[in-house]
C-alpha cells in the first residue's frame, strides 16, 4: 500500500506576494489541501486569504475579516478536490491584489 504523498509548492505572483500550496495525495487524488496567500507589508509577512479543508471542511479564511473559518457552500460530491484546488487557484491569482488592499484597509482602520 503506497503511503498518503505530500507536495507543497510556492506560486510567486510578484516579488511580494506568494501563494504556498500544499496538497495531501493518494492514487492521484487530493484529499486534503491548504492554498494560502500571503504578502510582505511593512518588511513583516502577513497572511491575506486562506482556503483548505483541514477542518474536515472545505472553508475559507479572510484574514481582513477574521480568523476564523467561513464555510464554503461548494458541494463537495459534485466537484473534487482537484477541481476545487483549480478553481481557488485561479481566483485567488485573478483576487491577490484586491484581497490585499481589503487586508491593507482593515489594517489601517484598526490603527485608528
């Protein structure tokens, strides 16, 4: 029996802002997974977005919001893992930049 393979992997979308990837694989299927975008502001690594479904979930993480995980209504038995992790993949390539002014925002609000 082949043991559960893991891959992680980083995306860098600009010399600032990465997307780490970690996938948790078995017979070519993803079982479990964690795509998290961060960024450098201010010299100091901050996390943006998060979506995985490490809680026995599949959620999402709007750290602009808060920390706590925001379930997804995606019905799992119609779409896989794979898929899922394709399609965040590209929204959150398509989202960074307005995902980091939304962090960028809550930030400066929270000075005030």
């Amino acid at each position: 029996m082949k043991a559960i393979k893991v891959k992680k992997f980083t995306t860098v979308l600009t010399s600032e802002d990465y997307l780490d990837v970690t996938l948790y694989i078995d017979k070519k299927r993803i079982l479990k997974f964690a795509l998290n975008y961060r960024c450098v502001l201010g010299n100091k690594w901050h996390q943006i977005y998060r979506v995985d479904n490490f809680h026995g979930f599949l959620h999402e993480q709007r750290f602009w919001r808060t920390k706590e995980p925001i379930p997804l209504k995606v019905m799992e038995e119609k779409f896989s893992n794979d898929k899922i992790v394709e399609d965040y993949t590209e929204i959150i390539i398509l989202n960074f930049q307005k995902y980091k002014e939304y962090y960028k925002k809550s930030k400066e609000s929270e000075k005030r």
